[in-house]
C-alpha cells in the first residue's frame, strides 16, 4: 500500500499546525500498529483497536472516539472500542443516530455543530453530563465493499476539516483490515484447536482409564495461567503443551499402554518413552516463534524440580514456569480425576496434602503450587464434575 511505504503522504492529510516532521512521527506510531506480524501475533482484538482508535484520537487531536461494530441479523450498531468513554456499551438500531446515518448512507459525515445535526441524539449527552460539539464519522468497510462498523471521533477544536475527513477515510481501511485479520487469525486458531483436541481426544481413547486426561489437564493448565497473571501467548503455549503432551503414547504398544497389572522395569521404561515421542512428534511440526517451545514444554511434564523426573532429567533452572505448571497439573489430574485399574481417584483434599509433601521435597514449584491450592473448589467443577467435592479416597 502506498501510504504504508510512505507516511509523508498519509501525514498530508492530517491538519493541525504541527509540522510535517511531527505530524509523520506520529503516523509513523500508528502505521506500526498494522505491521502484519502484529497483527498476526494480536489474540486480543480489543487491545489492537482500542490501540488504533487511541492513536487516531492522538493524532486528530480529537477528544474522544468510538468503534462501532455492526451486528446485521439484529440491525443494530454495538459501541466496541469507546476511547474517553467510561460508561455503558451504546448500541444503536442501524439508521439511528449520526453513525447508525453513516451506516444507512455509507458516506463521511463532518458535523461542525452537533445539536444542529438533525441525526444527533442527544441521549447520551444527556444521560452522562457531556457535551458532543464537533463529530466526524466514517463507514468501515471489507474487502467486499461491505459495511461492518463505523469509527467516530468526536470534539476537536474549533472543528474537523476536509483533512480530517481524507485521514478518516484512510484510517477506516486499516481498521477493517485489522478486522478481518483477527477474525481470521480467531478462525484459523478454532480449527487448529479443533483439530488438535480431536488427535489427543483419540490418543487418550486408546486407555480407557485415562480417558479425558489431556482435555482436563489443558482445562486446568489455562486456569493456573490465568490466575497467576502470565502473557496471553504464555497462556496459549500452556494450553496446546497440556493438550498434546501424552501425543507420544501413539508409539507405545497397547500391550504395555493398556497392562491392568503392575509393570515391569522394561515394561516401565518403554512407557517413559512417551515424552520422548511427544517431543519428536511436535518437532517435526510446524510452530509460530512464540510458540516454538510447545514441543520442549509438552515432553517435560514428568520432569521435577530436582532433577529426579524423566526422560531427561532437567532441573529447576532448565523448567519454566509453564513446564512447572503442566509438571503439577498432570500429576493431579492423574490423582484426582478418575479410578485407575491399578488405584483408586483420591480426593482434592488428599491430592492437595500429597503435594503439599512432594513440594517440601524439592520436586515441585511452591508458587505453582500454592496456586492450584488456593483455586476454588467451584471453579474446578466445570472441569472434574461434582466428585472434586468428595471428602473420600
């Protein structure tokens, strides 16, 4: 795109008395929110308009702005980014309004005077002790010509000008694909997770004694993530490591994998093979860089702090805190879920206090720990059913 190449074209359109070299070191911040690795990488897509509505705001020298999505089997407009804003969602009946207009018409409208606007509704002025002066709107459209928001900017001193407007315009294009990304981005993650759940979904099948086992894991693994406040892409990588970590049981021959009795010292080391497998299995996929330790983590979840774990025995340094996190997790799951041929489930309370000790011992991460212990039993019951409330075992 030729503005993206060169921002002094895109800078001539914004006003104000700023000079040419500020007005481009400004556009030169908001082009660099739309960089295709970034929007790649953005999950959240609030936090990337919330970042441009910011950033166009900034750079109009508006007061306030807001991103407006349309919901068109409903018919009606849903403020999703309001900069400025601390209030209620607004949502609008497409055609109402001066953005529900925009919609109706597909044209930039630039009110100098809004209570002289006969689309103006001055509900919300009203309702929150504002007053709405100046206002500039624009359609947001895809790349099939069709209208799927409206960004609107609102009170700029003495008032937005024909710049403003050919800035608006331009904005509204990068808006809409920042969009479509995203929804992309979201869709395409779906069917990878679809497709991944399905794979460990018949892996575990293969064991009917552990049936589920990496669905709950990865359940709980996302949970401890959230709680103790790691990054968006950490939580991810937590997620997918906790989904296909027992993925190198496929190599492990039914005649150990499904043995009711106890195992033997051969019959044992073949089983430990397993995260030997998942790491050379999930190797030979393909990776994001943010997710490229998924197929380290995902091998390491029978390592222990103090190097006692298999099968390679990393020690504490060498295991992150999302290893140390799956580390934990698979051990309670394995404790806590369901009644193996060879021992019966435990309760929480009984797992919780087995930890308790296996911590003091330097195997597992106390943090990590104290996490999971402090998790409310409510918040576990979507994933372990009404038995996570059992005194018994």
């Amino acid at each position: 795109m030729q503005l993206k190449k060169n921002p002094s074209l895109l800078a001539s359109q914004v006003s104000g008395s700023a000079s040419v070299s500020r007005a481009q070191e400004s556009l030169g911040s908001f082009l660099s929110l739309f960089n295709p690795p970034k929007l790649l990488q953005v999950q959240n897509l609030p936090r990337l308009l919330s970042g441009i509505v910011d950033e166009a705001v900034r750079i109009t020298g508006a007061e306030r702005g807001t991103l407006y999505l349309i919901d068109h089997k409903k018919g009606i407009l849903t403020s999703y980014i309001a900069h400025g804003l601390e209030t209620e969602e607004i949502t609008l009946p497409i055609g109402a309004g001066v953005a529900g207009h925009v919609v109706k018409t597909g044209k930039v409208y630039n009110c100098t005077d809004a209570y002289q606007c006969p689309f103006f509704d001055q509900r919300f002025d009203v309702r929150n002790g504002f007053i709405t002066r100046s206002l500039l709107s624009a359609p947001i459209r895809n790349h099939e010509n069709l209208i799927i928001g409206v960004i609107q900017l609102v009170n700029k001193h003495p008032s937005f000008t024909a710049n403003d407007e050919s800035f608006i315009r331009t904005f509204a294009s990068y808006v809409a694909i920042s969009i479509e990304n995203a929804h992309l981005y979201r869709e395409r993650e779906k069917t990878f997770k679809s497709a991944v759940e399905m794979i460990t979904s018949a892996i575990d099948k293969r064991d009917p004694a552990t049936a589920g086992h990496s669905a709950r894991v990865s359940k709980l693994c996302l949970l401890m993530a959230q709680e103790m406040r790691l990054s968006e892409t950490e939580q991810t990588v937590v997620e997918y490591s906790a989904l296909l970590h027992d993925i190198g049981k496929i190599g492990v021959p039914d005649a150990v994998l499904l043995k009711p009795g106890k195992l033997d010292d051969r019959e044992y080391a073949a089983i430990k093979q397993h995260a030997i497998h998942t790491k050379e299995i999930l190797h030979k996929m393909h990776w994001p860089k943010e997710w490229s330790d998924i197929p380290l983590i995902a091998a390491m979840h029978h390592e222990r702090l103090d190097g006692s774990g298999y099968p390679e025995r990393h020690h504490g340094l060498e295991m992150s805190t999302i290893a140390r996190i799956l580390a934990i997790v698979d051990t309670y799951d394995a404790l806590v879920a369901i009644d193996r041929p060879y021992r019966r489930a435990s309760s929480h309370a009984k797992v919780i206090e087995y930890l308790d000790q296996e911590v003091k011992k330097g195997l597992y991460d106390k943090k990590v720990y104290l996490t999971l212990k402090n998790i409310e039993l409510l918040r576990l019951q979507p994933i372990y059913g009404d038995r996570i409330y059992s005194r018994e075992s």
